[in-house]
C-alpha cells in the first residue's frame, strides 16, 4: 500500500493517509536555525546545535509515536467538538488530510465538518526563527466560530540536562506573558524564548500541566476539551507557549493567523514575522533560494524516479546532512555526536557544486581536527570545534585513530578545487591540534603520509579502532589488524592528490604519489586476491576477514566495489569481483553488506561491534545502503550500464513507494539500512534522512550514471547508461557557465563517446571546457 506520491508540478512530496508506517519527516531551515518536522506536526526545534541550543522538545520512544512537535488545535465553539487539522495530536478522523513536503516547508491541511485549516511550516532565510502560516477556511453553508489554541513546549537549551536533571531544569526556567507574545526565561542564564502571534489572542497558556492537566495527554487538553484558557504563568515546571484565538467566519470566509516561535525575543523579529505579508515575502524568498539551489543540476531522462531523486529529493536531503552530519534526526537525538569528520567529509562530495562556500568551510573545520602525524579527530562539535574520538572512546584499550577520516578530507578537497578551481585553497593555513598552522596542501600531505606510515600485515594499512565501517573493531594492538578497504581507498585519495599536484605543477610530488598509489594497489592486488574476488582485512590475529576460508562473513561488499573505486583491479577482476558480489550478495532491496552474517552466541570479541548485531541487520548483514552506492560506482566504472542502472533503482526510494508497510521509511530521501534477506523483517528501512547514501547516491547518479564530473579543466561527459536509454538531456552549472548538455545514444550503448559538440563545433579529447562567462553553453554528445 501506498501513503502518498510525488508531485512533479510542485516537487513536493505529498502525504494522503496521516497513519504512515513511521514519521515521514522532513527538514526545516538552511543550518543555522531549522528543525524536523513530520507529517502530522510532531519534530522539534533546535538552533546551531541540537544538544546545546535546543529550543524545543521532542519525546524519543514515547508511546503515542511522534509527540510533541508544532500543534494548533481547533474548537468549533457550538459543538464542542475539538480536533487537530496535522492529525496529531487530537488523532480526531479527519475529511480530508495531506501533508505537502517540499523544499524546506512543509504544509499539512485537514479539514473536517465543513472547517479546513492549513498550516504551512518554514524558517524565513536567514532568521532566527521558525514561523507557523496557519489559514482557516468556513468551507461549510452557515456561520461558524472556531477557537484555536496553539502549543509548543519549549525544552532547557541542553537537551540531554532536559531529560536527565529535571530537579534544577524544572526550577529555573519560568514563563512571562505579554499580549501575543510568551517567553520562556531563566534569572539563572540568559535564556528568552519566545512563542508570539498575530491577531487579537482571547487568552493564553504557558504551564504545561495547567493546559493539559496531569492525567490527561496532548490528544485531549484540558483547557481544549473544556474551550477555556487560562492565562497560566508556568512559574516553574514545564514552559509551552499556546494562544487561543476566536474567530468567526461566514461561509467561504477564510482568516490567517501567523505564529512565530524563536529562541531570542527580538522585536523587530517578532513584529515583522506576525505580519501576514512579511511572511509571504519570507515564503517566496525561500521559494527562489531552493530554486536557485535546485537549479544547478537537473536532469531529464527515461526514468522518472531516477529524475525526481536527482533532481529534487536527493539534493534536499545532501543539504540536510552538510548542515546536521549525523546529529539530529528522528533516529538520532541530537543528544551526543557532534558532526563526524568521516560523515562530513563525504557529504561535501555531492553538493559542492551548489553551495561550494559552505563546502569550503566545512573542509576548513574538519582539517582543523588534524594531528601533526596526519590523522584527525573522529568526530567535532561545532558550536565550541572542539573535537574527540568518537565511539573510540567506548574501548580506550583499542586504538584511539580510524584509519579512514583523514583521507575522506583529501577526496573532499580536490573535487572542491576541481569543482571551483579555487587553488588558491590550498594555500589557506589552516590549525592543527598540536602543532603550528600548515596550508591545506601540507594538511593533504600529512593525511596521506599517515596511512604510508602505519600498516598492518602484509603492508596493508593498519585497521585503527575501525575503517569506514565503525563497527570492525579488531585492532587490539598487535599491529597486524588490517584493511583493504582503507588501503583502496588510499589508492583512490593517492590518485587524486597526484592529479591535484600535477595541476599545481608540483610534478615531483605528483610521481611520488603515482608511485605509492601503484605500488599499494600492486599489493592488494596480490594478497588481497581470494581467488574470485577481495577478503576484506585482517584481525590482530593476522587471520583473514571476509575470505572464503571463514566461517562468517566469507564475502563483504566493499572489498568488491573498492577494488575497482581505488582502481586497484583491472577489467577482468574488477568484473569478477562485482559478480561475486552481485552472486552472493545482491536482493531486490540491494546488496547485503557480507554474508553469511555472523551468528554466535554473545559477542566476537576479534571482531567486535558489527557481532553486537542479529544476522541481517547493520553491518552484519544487512543492506547498508551508503555501501549500496559503492556498487552503482563500481557497475559504472565498468562500464555496465544496466547493473549501474538495476543497483541505482533498487536502492531509490521512490521505487519502493507500494510496499511502504513493509519498507516504513520516507519513499523520498535514502534511509541508512535496510534489513536483510536473514533477518526475519527483510526489506525494512531504518535510519532515514542523515546518512553518507545521501551525498554517494547523488555522486553515483549524477557523475557515473549521467556521467557528468568536474576536473581541473572542465567538465567531462561520459555516461554509463542502460542500452535502451535512446537520449537523454542535463543541465549543470559549472564555474560561471550553464551547460545544457543533450546524450544521444543512436546505438544503444552502454557506454563509451564518440563525439562531442560544444555550441556547434566538435572538440577534442572528452573535456568541455571552462567558460566563466555567465553565457548558456549547448553540449552535444553523440556515445558509441
Ligand atoms: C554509520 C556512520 C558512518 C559509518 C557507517 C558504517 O552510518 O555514521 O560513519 O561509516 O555507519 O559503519
């Protein structure tokens, strides 16, 4: 079954049934102040920082689901009768209900007995503050008075304090109230929250218990289900903001009311966004600004799906993870990660062409973490950029280092140079924990002779507390525990310095990393090669992971698809590799991450973390859906047009729309998991929206399906598509210029150019060239 459908008109995604399997979020704001909302109003608020500047509350596994969040209730004064127009809380059967998410709003209308009201959620660009556009329609034939109540409970600024020290947090915040205006304050710290409204309140609450009452819940108010406010001061407690207006409206009569909640009381804030127009003007400014966002890359090809994601979705969920890395989301509570140098670093990779300022700040943070030696910090919090080991810490005796974070960095910084050409980056210092600032070419450096320097057996690199995957925890000390996987991605971070240097004419450099880069992928090529495909590594036993001789995890994914990401197989591997994988890894829902899963009693202490796990879920086997991405690459790499396709589609979500109560997750932005085929619940999604499948899936669509990816000097077109894809068309802003790029595929290939036209005239070689002038550019390119 099916609870919504994408709009192509509005690029929203529409909810029809509230009963979704699980919370359909979706995200608010541009990374300074936002939150999450879902589609019956529940999600919290937060500014900068959802642990330490959390404004407003939310109750993870609480049972109703999805409480609290942004409500408005509403009373038709003659009945009695109450509601929610979100559904939630009140969960009164409704006549009609959608929830419209789109590009950071979302509206939910409901409308029953003859009352509609529609609320449309959103941050204006820019400001501090969230605002709640609600618009009450009579659609019924006689005159009706409705009374409205608004909620929003406010949490302490430290959201772990707010769950764990209600003794001090309960006594120290108090709420004062002013016509249409209710703070949440603090003698003890300068805290001034703030709950306002346009119109003409007839009364208000701010104390939690007097307007619910104590034995009753958000579903059925006291002061709702009796229609009385009262103008409760909350002196300590529990501080909400809630306004009751009375309205009264002739048949077809509709009557606005805005609302504004914020974590400063600013008044020149309050009194422009209780202004109707004021936040029409803020609505269309945030209109133009995801417009100008979306506009950078479109795509128009055969397969809608793939064209809704990469158009629209995928990109909106990208910006979510730049902004909240892992920190805040329905699954994650905000309450401990900071931002991971790992997860940051990859989610530069898929928007730098869009929002390349903040990419390049993200970078300048994240390489601020680094050591002298060339490792970083796991894991930051930006708000104070202190960083720290992350889960390492759990298990102090393990390496306090992964041996993967720093050189994600060195792969985010040189598509952000090839994306903007700016080299004039490299030479910015940047800090390093514990020595003098360097220049992000010496931080590069570093980063690469860190991994040179610390190996495993065999040469590999050194596993470190883990690689990409966290939960590989079998680095005890003895200096054996290895990874391929971070020995081909070295490969890959090798390559593309050597690029980097070579263009900065530094070719002494350049050579050196070739060299290294070959000389790794010679040996991993050696003995790393099972037979048919890739092991994984090895435990500090020196004993092999993910080899046929195991007893578990006899294959793993990502030894397949970064043999070939890292350039380290060659064609006849590499396709090996990819069909060992796809033999035994490959479902419908895509690729598990190993098999068998392992399945013993307690733990394996040799392996550590992904053991914690039942057989089919996470990394012992489940589809983890960032290393899904991996395989699209890879197919596409190769050269094999239908896999890349095939793998594209069993990972998108819109593709999984009608089997919503199996999958439960959002059908329009990626989950991290999803269950796999031995886990009794196999194609259920968990984990939605802030995952590194965000910034990969877009990566693989956009530069290995469509094929378009930017180098040092220009941009090159080289798609890897199904035979039956006839033509297809681009668009990509590059560097000043906009490319309107036409495939033609006469010859049902799957990939491979046999010409290219760049505003009429055929060019050499496959690389269109840099324009900077502001000018449209037509690309024609013929494969074959
Ligand atoms: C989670 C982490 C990510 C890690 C992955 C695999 O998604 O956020 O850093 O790479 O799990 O373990």
């Amino acid at each position: 079954m099916s609870y919504g459908h994408y709009d192509e008109s509005t690029r929203e995604y529409v909810v029809t049934d509230p009963e979704t399997p699980r919370p359909w979020t979706n995200y608010l704001g541009e990374g300074v102040y936002g939150g999450i909302v879902t589609n019956t109003g529940g999600g919290y608020s937060f500014h900068e920082d959802p642990r330490n500047q959390r404004v407003t509350r939310y109750r993870y596994n609480a049972i109703p689901r999805d409480q609290p969040g942004r409500y408005v209730y509403f009373r038709d004064a003659e009945s009695e009768e109450f509601w929610s127009p979100t559904y939630q809380p009140v969960k009164a059967d409704l006549d009609d209900y959608e929830c419209r998410h789109g590009p950071g709003y979302t509206t939910i209308e409901g409308s029953n007995d003859g009352i509609s009201g529609a609320i449309t959620y959103f941050v204006p660009p820019g400001e501090t503050c969230e605002v709640w556009d609600l618009e009450l329609t009579n659609d019924s034939d006689r005159e009706r008075t409705i009374e409205t109540y608004s909620y929003v409970e406010f949490s302490f600024p430290d959201a772990y304090m707010d769950q764990t020290n209600l003794d001090w947090t309960g006594q120290i915040m108090q709420a004062d109230a002013a016509p249409n205006r209710i703070t949440m304050v603090s003698s003890a710290m300068e805290i001034d929250y703030v709950h306002a409204t346009s119109g003409h309140p007839v009364g208000f609450d701010t104390d939690r218990e007097e307007f619910v009452g104590i034995y009753e819940g958000l579903e059925s108010p006291e002061v709702v289900a009796k229609g009385t406010p009262r103008d409760s001061i909350s002196t300590h407690g529990n501080v909400i903001g809630s306004f009751t207006h009375e309205i009264t409206l002739e048949p077809g009569e509709s009557e606005r009311i805005v609302y504004l909640t914020a974590p400063e009381a600013d008044d020149d804030v309050i009194e422009e966004y209780t202004d109707p127009a004021a936040v029409d003007e803020a609505f269309e400014a945030l209109g133009d600004d995801w417009d100008d966002y979306l506009a950078t890359m479109t795509v128009d090809t055969p397969d809608e799906n793939l064209n809704a994601m990469l158009n629209v979705w995928n990109p909106i969920q990208c910006r979510s993870t730049l902004y909240w890395s892992r920190s805040a989301s329905l699954y994650q509570a905000g309450l401990g990660r900071g931002m991971g140098t790992r997860d940051s670093g990859q989610d530069t990779l898929s928007i730098v062409h869009a929002v390349p300022d903040q990419v390049r700040e993200t970078l300048e943070m994240l390489w601020g973490l680094q050591f002298e030696d060339g490792h970083t910090w796991h894991q930051v919090y930006p708000l104070s950029g202190e960083g720290d080991v992350g889960i390492a810490n759990e298990e102090p005796e393990k390496p306090q280092w992964f041996s993967d974070d720093h050189l994600w960095l060195v792969l985010g910084t040189v598509q952000y140079v090839k994306e903007t050409g700016d080299t004039d980056f490299l030479d910015r210092e940047i800090d390093f924990e514990d020595t003098d600032p360097a220049p992000v070419r010496e931080h590069i450096e570093r980063a690469l002779a860190f991994t040179d320097e610390h190996r495993g057996k065999d040469g590999l690199p050194r596993l470190g507390y883990s690689d990409w995957n966290d939960t590989l925890n079998a680095d005890h000390g003895s200096g054996k525990a290895a990874s391929m996987m971070t020995g081909a991605l070295y490969c890959r971070a090798l390559d593309e310095a050597a690029g980097l240097f070579e263009h900065l004419g530094k070719e002494s450099t350049a050579n050196e990393y070739r060299a290294d880069r070959d000389a790794m992928a010679e040996l991993i090529d050696d003995v790393a090669w099972d037979g048919d495909y890739y092991m994984r590594g090895y435990d500090d036993d020196g004993t092999p992971i993910g080899a046929s001789e195991s007893e578990f995890n006899q294959i793993t994914l990502n030894a397949q698809t970064w043999s070939i990401l890292g350039g380290i197989a060659d064609q006849d591997r590499g396709e090996q590799a990819l069909s060992a994988a796809h033999d035994r890894l490959n479902t419908e829902y895509g690729f598990a991450l190993i098999d068998p899963p392992y399945d013993v009693e307690g733990t394996l202490d040799s392996i550590g973390g992904t053991t914690t796990y039942p057989p089919g879920a996470k990394e012992n086997g489940g589809i983890f859906c960032h290393a899904h991405t991996w395989s699209i690459v890879a197919a596409a790499m190769l050269g094999d047009g239908e896999r890349a396709h095939q793998y594209y589609r069993q990972l998108n979500p819109l593709e999984h729309e009608d089997i919503a109560d199996q999958r439960l997750t959002e059908p329009y932005v990626y989950s991290q998991n999803v269950l796999g085929p031995t886990h009794p619940d196999f194609g259920e999604a968990s984990n939605s929206w802030l995952t590194g499948t965000a910034s990969w899936a877009y990566v693989a669509g956009t530069q290995y399906l469509i094929g378009v990816r930017p180098t040092f000097d220009g941009l090159v077109v080289d798609p890897t598509i199904p035979a039956d894809w006839d033509a297809f068309e681009v668009t990509r802003e590059f560097r000043g210029a906009t490319y309107e790029i036409t495939v033609e595929n006469p010859d049902s290939v799957e990939s491979g150019v046999a010409e290219i036209e760049v505003d009429g005239e055929e060019i050499d070689g496959d690389v269109v060239p840099v324009f900077e002038d502001g000018d449209t550019h037509d690309v024609r390119v013929v494969m074959g």
